[in-house]
C-alpha cells in the first residue's frame, strides 16, 4: 500500500469538513484501490441535497462509478459506518475500512470484521470533535440520519 | 392495513418493468406507509444512469424524501434485499419487507427477519420471470451488480 491509513483518512476528513462547511452531517468518505489510486470520495447531503440516500460511504462509493469488482478497494470513512453503509461494503466485498473514529457511533463493523473485511480504526481527534460537536448541537438531525 | 402486499408488490412490479424498458436491470420497489400512502417508488438505476449505488430499495428510499421515521413503513422490492438493502431497512427501523421473490437471488432477508423485521415473501411468478430472464441474458451485469 502507497498510502498510509492516515493519509487516506485525511480525504475523508476534507470531506467531512467540506459537508460541516455546507451545514451538513460532518461524515466523509472515500475509496481507494490497495495501491492508493484514489476512486471516488464523497459526503452526507442529506441536509444539503435533502436525500436521506445520501451518506459518507455511500456518496464515495456513487462517485467511484461502476466498477467490476472492489475486492482490492479499502473504504475510509470518518465514523463507524451504520448497517446501511456497512451492508454496501458487505454486499460489494469491499476488502478492508478504515475507520476514523467508533466513539460517536457504533455501527456494524464487528460484523463485517467477522464477515473477514478487514476493520481498523484509527481513533482519530479530528472525527472524534467533528461528530460530538455536531451531535451535541443538532442532535435531532442526526437521529434522523441514523433512524432513531 | 388499506392494500394488500400484492397491490403494494404491483407497484414495485411496474418499477422493475420501467427499468427493464430502459434497458436497465429489472428490480424495482416501493416504501409504502402501513396505511397504504405511498411516500416514494423506485427503481435499479446502475445501467441507466451509471450508478452502482441505485438499488430498487434505495433509489425508492430517495424518492421518498426525508421522512422522521421508517417504523411505519413497508420497504416492497421485487427480490430479496442484498446487504446493502438489506442494511438500508435495518438502520432505519423500516418495520417490514414484502419481497417478490428470493429464488433468483438471496441476501439478507433472513437477517432482517432476526432481528425483528416482518418479512413476507410473494414468489410472484412476475418477478421470477423478470429476473430469471435477465440473469440469463446478462451475467455480466448482474454479477457487477451484486459484487461477485
């Protein structure tokens, strides 16, 4: 691997950031192949595009476009990614995720570490102050992007 | 409940055979409250729109804006939710699925059913033909679709 796993956070966190600055949800995302070609990145728009559709991962993976196989990507995502997102890491055998922080929220990626992705998390500040901010100030927002 | 699952399921039916007609892949859905209100229709876009995130479930979910909660909804989709799908209805506490068919394709709908999803399977002859007959003429695209 080209990249280290901080290095390929950093784009999930200009992302995270580039969505706080639009006064949205602050998660991030991007994909990358194992040999650090960077496929697609992207942010929640739910607030901004109204699209409830529209999360870290999920942003990242539309942007990658169609590709044949992800057995050699690596999804980076600046929180825990939630059943939703972690079904599409599942569903498309995305190799590995790397995780920014897990404190905020957890979501399912105990079961795709026992589904045999690869999970790392890397307890990043910088997501961990993203997201307590943004939960402390619009906790009604973010229950909605997460169904509660 | 004021419609039943096949009249629910119709409306995915016509999704699926919208999308066929474009060329595209033949799974559609629809989000439908449990008093029969429809809040959004969809279906599978990867072919049409080159967007390997539009699944039938997810591109219905879109369509249907942003709602405060899902406990109340019913996810219809023409075939067993993938992962994917299968995560979008768990996280956000969609409390039932009504499936066409599970036959041509099995995802996670035994896993919702775990943990707490009404799931009620149609084998409606409509839906095996759609996809049988698609799987059969397009391998490729099925197989990118699913992520094998």
């Amino acid at each position: 691997m080209t990249l280290s796993a901080q290095a390929m956070l950093d784009a999930a966190v200009e992302e995270a950031r580039l969505g706080a600055s639009e006064g949205g949800i602050p998660i991030g995302a991007a994909l990358f192949r194992t040999d650090g070609t960077l496929l697609g990145r992207g942010h929640n728009r739910r607030v901004q595009d109204d699209d409830p559709s529209s999360h870290g991962e999920t942003d990242a993976f539309r942007n990658a476009g169609r590709q044949r196989t992800y057995r050699d990507t690596i999804m980076v995502t600046t929180l825990s990614p939630c059943w939703y997102c972690s079904g599409l890491i599942r569903q498309f055998n995305i190799g590995a995720v790397i995780i920014g922080e897990a404190q905020s929220f957890s979501g399912g990626h105990e079961w795709l570490a026992e589904n045999g992705v690869s999970v790392t998390i890397l307890d990043d500040p910088r997501c961990i102050d993203l997201m307590s901010t943004f939960i402390t100030d619009h906790p009604d927002i973010w229950n909605e992007d997460i169904g509660e």
